[in-house]
C-alpha cells in the first residue's frame, strides 16, 4: 500500500519521469525485503557440492533453515504428499495370490495393470484431484512405477500426512476394481494387493502402494515422523552418493529436531551449525577431511587433520598443560560441536569406504569422539550423545544380538533415537559406500525408492537443491 500511495503521489503531482517513480518503488521494495530477510544470526557459511565445488558463498545461518530455506520446504512437502505405486508388483503377486505378504492359493487373479497404466492413471487422478488437475502422476520402467503426488489440499483438511496413503491407496484399489469390473468376492484381493496387510497389521505390511515415511503409530515420540525413514531408503534415493545421503539424511534428521521442539533458542544455532557442516558441507569441511585421509588414512589421521583444522580456524585454542597432556578450550562450542559432526562423518567415510563395509559405521562413531576426547579434553560429536548411541547400535546391528545391518535402522530406532541427528547421516554414508556385505542391501529393501523419489532431483542432489534455495 506505501509503494501505491507513492506511486500515486508523484504521478498525479506530475514532479518527476516515470523512470524515476519504477526506480523509487525499486528501491522501496529492496529496503522492505531486506527488514524481512534480516540475518538472525551472525555466523555465515560458504555451501560446497559433494565433489568440492562452490556452490554459494556468504550464507547466513539461517537460510539453511528447515522454517525458511524453500528447498527444504519443498523436500519435506513432497516427502509428505509423494506416494509410490507398485503397478508391476501388483500384477505379479496378483497373478500368484500373494498379497499382504501371504500367499492364498485359488485366489489367483490374472490382470493386465501396467498394459493398462493409462485408464488407470487416469482414474487415480480423477479420484485423488480436489481443483482439478492438482494430482501429478509421474510414470518409471515403463509404467511399472507411479509416483503420485497428492494435492496439498488434502493435508491441509487433515490432522496429520496419512491423508497422502490413503487417498492414493483407495483411488488405486477403486481404479483397478473398475477397470476389469472385479466382481465383490475378488475386490478383497485387489485391496490386499494396494493396501497390504492392512488393517489386519498396524501398518500396510506388504503394500503395492507405499511412502518413504512410516504411518504415525510406528513413531515413536512426538515429531520422529521425518527421523523415521531407513538408511537403505535413502541410499538409494541419492544414488549410492555419500555425502548427497548424508546430506538427506541430516536435512530429515535435523527437520525432525525442529519438529520435536529441539531446536528452541539457543538450541537452534546448535542444530544449524551441525546441519551446515555435517550436512551441508559448509566450508569444504568434510570434504577436505576425506580428500586428506582418503587414500591412507584412518580414523586416528582424521582426528589429527580436524584438530589442526580447527586450530587454524581459531574454533579451538590451547589451553592449560596438565603433565604431558595439552588441553584445550573453546569459546564457541556449538561451532566445536559442528566441526566433530563434520569430522564424525569424514572418518566414517574413510574408514567404512576402506573396507567397502557398512558394518564398521558403529565403530567409527564411537572412536572417532573416542580420541577427539583424548586428544582435546573437549567433548565429542553431540557432546557424546553420538559416543554413547554407538556402543549400543554395536551391538544391535552386528554384534551377539545382531538383528540386522546398518541399513535398515532410522533415527526413530531405539538405539539410533538419542544422537540430536547427527549419527544417522553418518550410517547412510557407511550403506553408500558399501560393496554388499549387509545382510539387507539397499537393493534389497529399498529399491522402489531410488526408482520413484530417486528420479527428482531435490532428494537425489539435495546439497545443490538446498544451496540454490539458500
């Protein structure tokens, strides 16, 4: 209205060109933006791609917010309203009976879904539209994959994202029901088929139809929904690329703390100081660790390389001598607690891509802040919370208990729950770079969504997604 009023006011008093009233509204819009956009925090970051590139300089913290960065609105809107259809899937456990992930023989229906992709598509969006035209559906391995993105008028009408699955889950079971006139006696399968086990099991056990994100009763906490989505999922969502997994990982995790009310006050800067530089690369960090120790390195070397880094830097200095043993202080140990993240990720990397093996992911967390302690008397990464979840995830995904491989825990898991995000990155990192000694392989478990949500580009590169949002 400021901007109308003065438009007016020079116009009609005929004072100046109208060069000049387009350059004063220029420049009122300028100051007005800049009171929005005023920078909450001091510190700012230089973003780099997973191969080392500049992407943006001169970012201030909290552009790399999940409450402002637009990208990773986007991630987490799409992550919500995004859901995949196993048409291919369907048809074959359709043809054997096997549905829900049960077998009943007699029950077999033989059923054309992907040659009839098209009428069917068609149905789905009809059903799942709410203005019309407003449901995309996107079609891989020649219509054997769907991936439908429900329109957001349907979250908004609802109290949480399961309005996505089920709306996509029926339109999909009525679609097909029509297509081939299922009579009643047949529908069940056809439902069974979509839905899974469902609501026999609390959740869609062996459904056609599926999201990366668990249903509601599976979180375990208020606000783990976008903490609980397997490392496998992710893997190969970005690809089997490290540090673009890495990155999706920490965006979900660290998306999670905001939503589970970690991220308050001062905890903000925490969190987004490790999101930038475990993450997000800030400052070429964990790049240049693994660049350093890559070739002969080990856990111990990147310990030594991060100290002197941040020696340099001026994030540690030397404090007093106890004997032999030189401790030293921080005045900032938020920015001290995003250097180990950083640091915790690079020796994951180095030691686990060594080894072409996930399994040594639990040892890495645990030794890496095990001798950053010892070497600095500071505390390690999450100021030991990641230390501590280490010694049981040990012992839970490969030890006597063994249950199973790195890959299929998430950070809703009772073991991996405890670090503020910044161990899961780490364990999506140590599954990219594994060569298949996991019992359950990312392709194993996880292959649907490198297929679907793989193919879009904000969650297979997310570091320049985010640095353009920035």
């Amino acid at each position: 209205m400021r901007g109308r009023a003065l438009v007016t006011t020079i116009v009609s008093e005929g004072e100046v060109s109208p060069a000049l009233v387009f350059s004063e509204m220029k420049a009122l819009h300028k100051k007005e933006n800049r009171r929005k956009i005023m920078a909450k925090y001091t510190d700012t970051i230089d973003l780099y791609s997973d191969d080392g590139k500049l992407l943006k300089s001169g970012v201030t913290l909290e552009r790399i917010s999940p409450l402002v960065n637009p990208a990773i609105k986007r991630i987490i809107d799409l992550t919500k309203r995004t859901i995949a259809v196993n048409l291919g899937g369907m048809q074959k456990g359709l043809a054997t009976g096997k549905v829900g992930k049960g077998q009943i023989l007699g029950r077999e229906l033989d059923l054309d879904l992907v040659g009839n992709k098209d009428a069917i598509i068609g149905k789905i969006k009809d059903m799942v539209d709410v203005e019309g035209g407003d449901t995309v559906v996107r079609e891989f391995n020649g219509g054997n994959l769907l991936l439908v993105e429900a329109p957001k008028a349907r979250l908004e009408a609802a109290s949480t994202y399961d309005a996505a699955i089920t709306s996509v889950a029926s339109a999909t079971t009525y679609a097909i029901i029509d297509q081939f006139n299922v009579n009643a006696f047949d529908g069940s399968m056809v439902k069974a088929a979509a839905w899974g086990g469902y609501p026999h099991t609390q959740d869609m056990a062996g459904a056609g139809v599926s999201s990366v994100l668990a249903i509601p009763q599976m979180n375990e906490g208020i606000g783990y929904a976008l903490r609980n989505i397997p490392a496998n999922h992710l893997v190969m969502m970005t690809q089997r690329n490290a540090m673009q997994g890495a990155a999706l990982s920490s965006t979900f995790e660290q998306a999670g703390e905001f939503e589970m009310g970690a991220a308050i006050g001062p905890f903000e800067r925490a969190q987004l100081l490790a999101y930038a530089y475990q993450g997000l690369n800030a400052n070429n960090l964990v790049y240049d660790l693994v660049k350093e120790n890559g070739a002969t390195g080990t856990i111990g070397s990147v310990v030594q390389s991060l100290v002197e880094r941040a020696i340099e830097d001026k994030v540690i200095v030397a404090g007093k001598k106890g004997g032999y043993f030189q401790f030293y202080d921080t005045k900032d140990p938020m920015m001290w607690n995003a250097y180990t993240s950083a640091g915790t990720l690079a020796a994951t990397m180095v030691n686990c891509g060594a080894g072409r093996f996930a399994q040594a992911v639990s040892s890495s967390l645990l030794y890496f802040n095990d001798l950053i302690e010892h070497e600095t008397g500071l505390p390690g990464c999450d100021y030991g919370r990641v230390m501590g979840t280490a010694v049981g995830f040990s012992f839970f995904s490969h030890s006597i208990y063994g249950g199973g491989g790195p890959g299929i825990f998430n950070g809703n898991h009772v073991v991996t729950r405890h670090a503020a995000g910044m161990a899961m990155p780490c364990v999506v990192a140590a599954c990219a770079v594994d060569a298949g000694t996991q019992m359950f392989t990312p392709e194993s478990t996880s292959k649907i969504y490198g297929e679907t949500y793989g193919k879009e580009e904000v969650f297979s590169k997310p570091m320049q997604a985010i640095a353009n949002g920035a």
